[in-house]
C-alpha cells in the first residue's frame, strides 16, 4: 500500500468518526407524553405528541379534562354521570391549588410554578405514590424523586399531601434501612433487579426534616411520631454505613443509576446531608445521644468529601476527574454554607456540562448526545438561588420555563434542537422548579 493510498484510508476514518461524533452529538429523541391529564372516574390518560390538540380541553386551571375530550380519547361515550364527575374532580383539584401558596406569585415564573404543582398533583395517587412520570419505564416511585416532591409540597402550602408522599416512601422501607432505586406503585415492591440506592435515606431524612421544620410546634409531634420508624432506620443505616475510619460510605448507584464500582459525591453528599438532618431529627425525638452520634458522622464525612474529593476538584467519583450536577448538594439549600471551593467547581462543572439548546447534561463525562437533563439544570438554578447568584438561576428559570410542551409541562430532556423529549411531565423537575422559585 503506498503512502497515498494510506493517508486517504486514514483521512476516510477520521471523516467517518467526525460524522459518528456529529451524529451522536444532535440525537433526536422522542416526546413520549406531553400533559397527563384526569378523566372523569379518576384515571390518568397521557396526551400524546401525535393527539390533535382541537381534541384536549381542560377545566380552567386544572389538569382535569372535560368530559368530551375525555370521552375522545379513550373513545367512550359521555354519560351525565361522567360530566358530574369531571366537574367535581376539577373542582376539588382547583380547590387543592387555592388552599396553597403559589412559590414565585406575581413573578415571571408564577405561571410555570402552579402548572408544575398542578402536573405534581397528578402524578400523586391517593395512597401517596409520587410517580416520578407517566410512560411506563417511569410509572414508579424513586425515594429521591419523592423527598424531592415532598419538599416541594411543603414549601407550596400542602404539608398534608407531603406527610403522604412521605408515608409511602416508609411503608416501602426495607429492615436495613437502605432503599431499593423504585418501587411499584401498588405497594408490591420493586420492577426489578436495578439494586439499592444509598442516597435515598438521606434524602428522605432532609424532606422529612424540612416538613417538620414547616409546622407549628403543637403539630411536630404527630409527625415525627408517625414518621419515627423510618427515621430511626434510616439514621441507623446511614450510621451503619459511614462506620469507617473516614466515614466514607460504600459505592453505590446514584441519580445515573449506572452501575458503581466508586463511592459517587451522588451518594456521599446525599449521606451526609441525611447525617445532619437525622441529628436535628433525632433531637426532636429527645434521642440526644444518637443526635449527637449524627452530627460528629456529617462532621467526619463532610470533612473527608472536601479532603478525598475536593483535592480533586470534586470530581463525580472517588479518584476520578469529570465533575456532574452532584456538585449541587454541596451547596445551599443543602449545605448550611457555600464553600468557595465549592462554587469555583460547581461554575466550572456548569460550563462543561451546558449542552447546544442551553441546558446542562447530567455530568461532564456523560454520552456527547447533544441532550439537556431539565433535573441537572433546574438543580443548578435552584444552588444558584440559594447562593445569591441570581442571575444564572433566572437565566436557567427562564429556560426551563421557555422549553416545555405546549401544555406546559416540564419534560425530562431538550433535544440540541431545543424540543422537549422524553416524558412529561417529570415530577424532579417540578419539584426543583418549584423550590427554586420559592428562594428567587
């Protein structure tokens, strides 16, 4: 082969790469669901990229379809009865948002904040079960979407609904404390084999530590009477794990929900943040000496995450070098400080991940598709509400609020073209959207 020749092969592959690299920088993902709306006996029936919006009509500030477009789309008859009912579930919903606060009223996000709150509302079932979205691969419930939720209801007025949310996530709590990444929404147990998730007893200490910290004194006790055994066993687990000369818990999966052969900042932060709330927890119940054991742990492991990983520059994994959005849980509302170590990696991790359309990918190290994540993204409006740096969280509000549906949902992807993708609503993103408008 002469010189020529190999140099057209080589010029030929590298030209074939650079168009792969193009290809899996612009993916075209679907919009798997655009709204989820409520017909007239209480079920849930997703609208479609494909469905005729002349066909979808709601009641006024609800997710409640009328009757006709109901009957239209899971091809039924109207009967009095439905119309009676379609009435009543629409007035009962309205009723639900007007009984809250609006996080943001008046402002410019006003109108996406009671649209996610109406989108959590519906992806909320009567036992408790926060959906984290419709489509089949989501219709579960993760413990970390659901604090999240429960949060988010909290801050909006609807401690009630949160304590639910809350109830559910306890009732599927296993004897080790460790939550499993779903569960079925029927109370049946798990989809499948995905694993355990250590970061979720965190989270649901610090949802359970904020709703109490919302409540009158004279209705805190109820609460953390109910909720005791899941923050008991929680406590304990998070103890149990960070049982280590540097309190360094095992590797785990996390948000990618990858497998894990690390410790992830996406299970450490999460560990530790649950450490402090389960010492302010624990001191409520009066169990002083385990509220103490709480704090020196978040005390030991805080420490070591700055040593271990901030020597890196907070890097996703144990040893790694690629940051991701977990910088966030770092940083208030989560912290009680912004470390500026911290917010310099957490600047930096947010131009590397920024993706074509404006958004952010879950990480820097994640797949060159070209797709935002509106979790990672609303995740870092909300940290950059929380330290004062409003200008990126009203620039990423802003974006949120401009890439939705039509119906106005928050979907959990934008393509590099800027079309929403994947399903919506997400209830991550709502929640996130709503807490960080609450601080802005």
């Amino acid at each position: 082969m002469t010189v020529v020749t190999v140099m057209l092969v080589l010029a030929a592959g590298v030209m074939r790469l650079e168009q792969r690299r193009e290809r899996s920088a612009n993916l075209a993902a679907p919009l798997l669901t655009q709204v989820v709306g409520i017909g007239p006996d209480g079920t849930r029936i997703p609208i479609s990229p494909e469905t005729d919006p002349s066909v979808v009509d709601f009641y006024p500030g609800t997710r409640v379809l009328t009757p006709d477009s109901a009957a239209l789309l899971t091809r039924t008859t109207v009967t009095t009865e439905d119309a009676s009912a379609s009435a009543a579930l629409a007035a009962q919903q309205r009723e639900w948002v007007e009984s809250g606060t609006i996080p943001g009223a008046g402002g410019p996000y006003a109108e996406m904040v009671e649209t996610a709150l109406l989108d959590i509302h519906t992806l909320l079932l009567d036992n408790g079960a926060s959906l984290a979205a419709w489509p089949g691969a989501w219709r579960y419930v993760w413990p970390r979407d659901a604090a999240f939720v429960a949060v988010a209801l909290t801050v909006s007025g609807h401690p009630e609904d949160a304590l639910r949310v809350l109830e559910f996530v306890q009732r599927q709590q296993p004897s080790d404390g460790v939550f499993e990444a779903r569960y079925l929404p029927d109370e049946t147990g798990v989809p499948d084999a995905r694993g355990k998730q250590s970061d979720g007893l965190g989270w649901v200490l610090w949802a359970t530590l904020r709703l109490v910290e919302s409540l009158p004194e004279a209705d805190r006790e109820a609460v953390l009477t109910t909720l005791r055994p899941m923050i008991d066993s929680s406590t304990d687990a998070a103890l149990r794990l960070t049982d280590t000369a540097d309190a360094l818990p095992p590797h785990s999966q996390d948000y990618w929900e990858v497998p894990m052969y690390r410790l992830s900042l996406g299970t450490a932060a999460p560990i530790a943040l649950g450490l402090r709330s389960a010492s302010a927890l624990q001191g409520m119940l009066g169990a002083r000496t385990t509220a103490r054991s709480a704090e020196r742990r978040a005390d030991r492991l805080e420490k070591s995450i700055a040593t271990e990983f901030g020597a890196h520059g907070y890097p996703r994994e144990l040893g790694g070098d690629a940051s991701d959005a977990s910088l966030s849980f770092l940083l208030p509302p989560f912290t009680a400080k912004a470390s500026p170590a911290v917010v310099r990696a957490w600047r930096k991790a947010g131009r590397e991940m920024a993706r074509p359309a404006g958004g952010l990918a879950p990480g820097v190290g994640w797949r060159n598709d070209g797709i935002s994540w509106t979790p990672q993204t609303a995740l870092f409006a909300l940290t950059g509400a929380a330290i004062g740096d409003t200008g990126s969280a009203t620039w990423r509000m802003n974006w949120l609020r401009d890439h939705r549906t039509a119906y106005g949902s928050i979907a959990e992807k934008v393509t590099s073209a800027g079309a929403p993708a994947g399903p919506a609503p997400l209830a991550w993103s709502d929640a996130v959207t709503v807490l960080t408008a609450d601080l802005l």
